[in-house]
C-alpha cells in the first residue's frame, strides 16, 4: 500500500480502495476478492452494528448474492423470502398482487431482511475472506487526488489525524452525504426533499396473507407499507413486522426539523393512523407495538452527469440515492458492485473499467431515479386516486388487471428485474474468473 502502511498492519499492494462500509461497500470489497483484487474498506463508523430497520432485495440483487456464496441459509439468518407484492386500498379492498420470487418465476427469490443483520453478514465475510485489516473503521475518506500512476485518498481518522492511501482506484460508496461525491460534483446542491414524510419501525406481529406478503395499504400521499423481516416463531407464531407509515405535505417550506432521521415519540404521528383498523389488521395497535420510531424525509438527488472522475468512480447511494418506493437502493448496490467487478475483469483495474461500469449503467439508473420520484410501482395507488378518489368495491370496475399488470411489467424492465431477461441472462461474473 502507498501512504503509511504501517497504521494498517497491511502488506502487499491495495489496488481498490473502498469509502464507506454500507451494503454497497462490502459487496464491492467481496466482488474484488472473488476476482482477485486487493482492497480496503474506509468505515467512518467506529463500531459496525446491526442499525437500521428492514429493506427488500429483489431477485437480482439476491442473484448476486447466491454469486457470493450467500445461499439461502446465510440470507435466511437475517431475513425471509417475499411470497406476494400487493397493494390494498383505504377502504381495504385489494388494488393489486402478484407473487414474487421463486412463486412468480424468478431462478432466485425476492429477500425481506434486517438491513442492519445484512451489513454485517457482508462484514463478516469481508474480514474472514479479506483479513481483519480489510476493513478500517473509525477512518473516513474526506476527498481524493487522481496522480498519472493511480489515486490517492485522503483519509481522516477518528481523532482528526489525516493521512494519504494510494491505490489503483477509488469507489466512493460512502452513502448519502458522500465526500467523494461532494468533490466530484460540488455544486451539486442538498438532497431533494417532496413532501414525504416516513416513520419506521418493527413490531411483533402475526404475518398476513401469504405470510410473507410486502403490503402497501392506503392511497398515494397517506399509506402503510409493511412485511414481516423474521420467521414466525413457533410457540407465539410472532414474527418481526417492519412498517413505514408515511404521509405527503407541503414541501415549499421546506423539512423542518433540522435531522434526517431522529427519534421520536408515537404521538407525534399514530393520529394520521388512529382509525386504520380492519378485521384482518389492527393498525394503531401494529404501530404501538414497536419500540422505537424513527422519522424520516423522503429524499433524492438529481441524477449525476457522471459517477466517474479518473480513477473515482461512484457506487451505490453515494452515485443514485433514490425514494425508497420499489425495493431498489439496496439491491442496484449491490448489482453496482457486481458491474464494476465485471468490468474490471475485461478492462483491468483502472480508468477504462470505471468508464464502462458507468456507461453500462449510468442512463437506466438515472431514469430509475426519476421514475421512483413519480412513485414508482406505488403510481398504481395513484391512479386509484384519480379514478374513483380511492374507494371502490371491485378494483376490476376501476382499472382492468391487464392496465395494472403491464404498469408493473414496464417497472420491473426499468428497475432491471424482468423475470425473462433476468432468468436468461449469464452470470454477472463467471466462477472462477480472475483479473489477470
């Protein structure tokens, strides 16, 4: 390693140098092992733990996964395979549902999972598989310098020392509030915020409908979305249920609070949910149940020129942090990690695998981007809205399923998780495949 090694105990030469530790940051470290490429992760975490509420990674992000050697058993410690999408309206009446994963068609399931119990799988691995110097935490890269001969980043320790690390390459996958991102594109401007507001939790629960359905109940600008992220236990038939309520307001004055996420009491939101109850759901009493909630501004950015600045290259959030409406920032992390390690295999590890990386993916995700702030597959609630102001007795008498299917077929093919394409489609990177 260039720069001072000897803080990390590390020998040899690290050709990738990784800015944040999230899911992006550890599948790219993984993907640079499998292929035979030194590197070393930037936490600025001094201590990794299971944070965070549950996500869902589509079939393509699970793909890759499998490609890691996380079979179902790794995935099901930290979560379970999604049988059913559906969307119900406010009166309770199904909008729409399909099954999802292996029960739809996909080689792979769909995974609801804790995100922070995923993190630390992929942590895990990456120390096991890399070494324990693999991962600096408590070491944040604040900016980067490209050089004729490679890259260098400037790394900033928990007590402020800074020091440069040189390397072939640089992936900023260092999330939201990127460093590496706010020197690539500097005037770039703050997130973007529409008016959403989220509130997250878990609760204790029995799972509904197919037991492991993701449900979106409401209309477009007041809804619920929650699925269960554990199995059931067997003598309470219990398990883990992760919701976001989630409103729309006014966003001209813009978000208020002056956090992105903070902590905060059941009484500052349960009353826009106080009378959602129904035969098969008792909302306020699924809300009580969980015990902390944090609050959350919807938010994006306006997609980047570019993710790729000589030898730096965006991943992950820090490139297209997008709305959390159709179960892809985790899973294109994870796919972005996967392209770049592809490419490095037919480029080298260099400029020329980072222009492809960006050229491969860079437009589709982009759009990506922009469809999810329209709603994404949750438009679906938005025309039930407009037709018939969200109530109706046969959904079939407002939209006919064939409108409703090709909505969610056009989303699939965008978000790159259409079951034909997906299913037929080589592997990312073949086995065995090394950087020569």
């Amino acid at each position: 390693m260039r720069g001072r090694t000897g803080t990390f105990g590390h020998t040899g030469t690290v050709t990738v140098l990784i800015a944040g530790g999230g899911i992006g940051g550890m599948t790219m470290a993984l993907t640079c092992h499998q292929i035979g490429v030194p590197a070393i992760v930037f936490e600025s975490v001094a201590e990794l733990a299971p944070l965070g509420v549950g996500i869902n990674l589509q079939p393509n992000a699970v793909r890759e996964l499998f490609d890691l050697g996380f079979a179902d058993d790794a995935l099901g410690g930290v979560g379970v395979p999604t049988r059913e999408w559906a969307l119900v309206g406010r009166n309770g009446n199904d909008v729409y549902s399909e099954p999802r994963g292996l029960l739809a068609g996909y080689r792979w399931p769909q995974y609801a999972v804790h995100r922070g119990e995923l993190q630390m799988m992929l942590y895990r691995a990456v120390v096991e598989r890399l070494g324990p110097a693999s991962v600096r935490t408590g070491h944040r890269v604040v900016a980067y310098r490209n050089e004729s001969s490679g890259v260098v980043a400037i790394v900033e320790a928990a007590d402020g020392d800074r020091f440069e690390v040189g390397g072939d390459v640089l992936v900023g996958a260092d999330g939201l509030h990127s460093a590496v991102r706010q020197q690539m594109h500097p005037l770039q401007g703050p997130p973007q915020w529409g008016g959403a507001i989220m509130w997250r939790g878990v609760s204790p629960g029995v799972p509904i409908r197919s037991g492991s359905s993701f449900v979106g109940l409401g209309s477009l600008n007041h809804r619920l979305v929650f699925y269960p992220i554990s199995p059931s236990d067997p003598s309470t038939g219990l398990a883990t249920i992760n919701w976001i309520a989630e409103i729309t307001v006014d966003p001209s004055t813009g978000w208020g609070s002056g956090d992105w996420n903070r902590r905060v009491q059941l009484d500052d939101f349960i009353h826009h949910f106080e009378d959602w109850n129904y035969d098969w759901l008792d909302v306020p009493a699924m809300l009580r149940g969980a015990s902390e909630v944090f609050e959350y501004p919807m938010i994006d950015r306006e997609p980047a020129p570019h993710w790729v600045d000589g030898r730096v290259a965006l991943l992950g959030d820090a490139a297209h942090v997008m709305y959390p409406v159709g179960s892809n920032g985790a899973s294109q992390a994870i796919v972005d990690g996967r392209v770049l390690g592809a490419s490095m295999l037919a480029h080298g590890v260099g400029e020329a695998a980072l222009i492809a990386y960006e050229r491969q993916l860079l437009e589709d995700v982009s759009a990506l981007v922009l469809r999810n702030r329209g709603a994404g597959p949750f438009g679906i609630l938005g025309m039930v809205d407009e037709r018939c102001g969200g109530m109706f007795d046969d959904i079939d008498d407002v939209i006919p399923k064939s409108e409703l299917d090709d909505f969610m077929a056009r989303y699939k093919a965008a978000a790159g998780f259409a079951i034909e394409t997906l299913n037929a489609s080589p592997p990312t990177i073949s086995p065995g495949a090394r950087v020569r």
